[in-house]
C-alpha cells in the first residue's frame, strides 16, 4: 500500500547496461526514471509485473567507481554497484520497481505489448487523480506551519551546537582529549563497550549528512574513538 503525496528515496541495483538504457529511454521522452516506473505501475496490475522477468543485480564484474564526498575518507574513490536512484510513494519493493522498468523497456522496444481495457484506463485515471489531489493538499498547506517547522529545526541546531564538544585547534592527540571529544568525565575508564556504545549515539548526530552534521566534529570523533580504542586493547 502507498501513500499518495509522500515519496522515498529508491536505490535500485542493476547491471551498468540496464541502468544506462533506462536513462537513455527517459531522456528521449523528456522524463525521469521514476516517471517510467510509476507510469507502468499505474497502468499494468501488479501480478503481472510480478510475474515479470527481473533483470537482477549487476554481475560481480559489473562496478562503478565513485568519490566520496563527505566523511573520514572525503575524495577517495569507492567501487560500488551500478545503481539507479528514484524517489517514488513507499511501499514497493526493490525488484518490482525493477521489474516495470524493465517492462518500460520492453513496451519501448515492441518486445511486448498489452491489451488496455477501459476499466484498466478508468482505474489508473482514478488513482492519478487521487494522488494529485493529495500532492495539491500538502502544497496548500498553511506556509505557518512550514515556518514552525523551520523554527524548530533550528532550535534543535542550536541545542546539538550548545551541547556538542567544541573541536580542537590542535585534533585530537591524548588520551584525555579523546574523552572530551567522546563525552567522558576526565577520570573515567570506558570499556570497549562503552566507547562503542558512545561513539554510535555521537555520530548519528555529527555526521556530516545528518541535520546537525559537522565535518570536523566528525573527523575528530573517529580519532578519539581510534584513540581510545588503541588505548585499550
């Protein structure tokens, strides 16, 4: 079941050949990959793409190299698998949007075709109107309660900014320093558990790709936490 108006973000596994002729099919028609999974979803009933051939993941031959943009290793490239990224209503599943991409392809190429019928077409009209009636609802929302939102927001930054370590000019370099950054009292004596422990609720919230991420908090809670880690075993 879907939410209209709501959407996620989808990343998508396939072969480098699948997802290039799937962008390729969504330029000549002036759309997005999404676009195309969803136009199939909405037309075609969900047991037959179901029942239709998945393409798969990509062979193990099959990677892409990327750079990383932000953390411990910022500018260093990373192999990984090729991917399509969509943002489509929750809800569906990795190989079903796969599949009707697939099936897009399919329907582009002539290698097969459907027989529509008129309560197929009155169906797929009624849950396109229902999902843009629900889009045009949260986009007359009241601009108060964004603002409110907003507000808040950065009342919670204000907050993880007052709370949080102030980094140090010079890193981190001792053992003492390392518990500052990590939030343990001078005298303290954390076991490896507890650093773990510690270290995990600190970078969910200093993480650069989080709300309230900083970069040179970050940086510097890895090398405490590589610090104490060394100091302890």
């Amino acid at each position: 079941m879907t939410t209209p108006g709501v959407k996620q973000s989808y990343t998508i596994p396939c072969s480098s050949v699948f997802r290039d002729a799937v962008q390729a099919l969504a330029e000549r028609r002036g759309v997005n990959a999404a676009d195309l999974a969803r136009s199939v979803m909405l037309i075609v009933p969900e047991k037959a793409i179901d029942e239709y051939e998945d393409p798969g993941d990509p062979p193990k031959s099959d990677r892409e190299t990327i750079v990383l943009k932000s953390g411990p290793a910022e500018g260093r490239p990373w192999r990984r698998k090729p991917r399509l990224q969509l943002r489509l209503p929750p809800g569906f599943s990795i190989i079903m949007v796969r599949k009707a991409l697939k099936m897009a392809l399919d329907f582009d190429t002539g290698d097969v075709k459907m027989r529509v019928e008129k309560s197929d077409i009155l169906a797929a009209e009624s849950a396109a109107l229902a999902e843009a009636r629900a889009l045009k609802k949260r986009q007359a929302e009241p601009p108060v309660e964004l603002l409110q939102s907003r507000e808040e927001l950065e009342r919670l930054r204000q907050i993880v900014d007052n709370l949080a370590f102030d980094p140090l000019d010079r890193g981190v370099t001792t053992f003492n320093e390392a518990l500052h950054v990590m939030g343990f009292a001078p005298s303290a004596r954390p076991d490896l558990r507890e650093i773990r422990t510690k270290y995990r609720v600190l970078a969910a919230i200093h993480h650069p790709d989080s709300n309230y991420g900083s970069h040179q908090r970050m940086t510097q809670l890895n090398a405490a936490m590589d610090l104490l880690r060394r100091h302890i075993t």
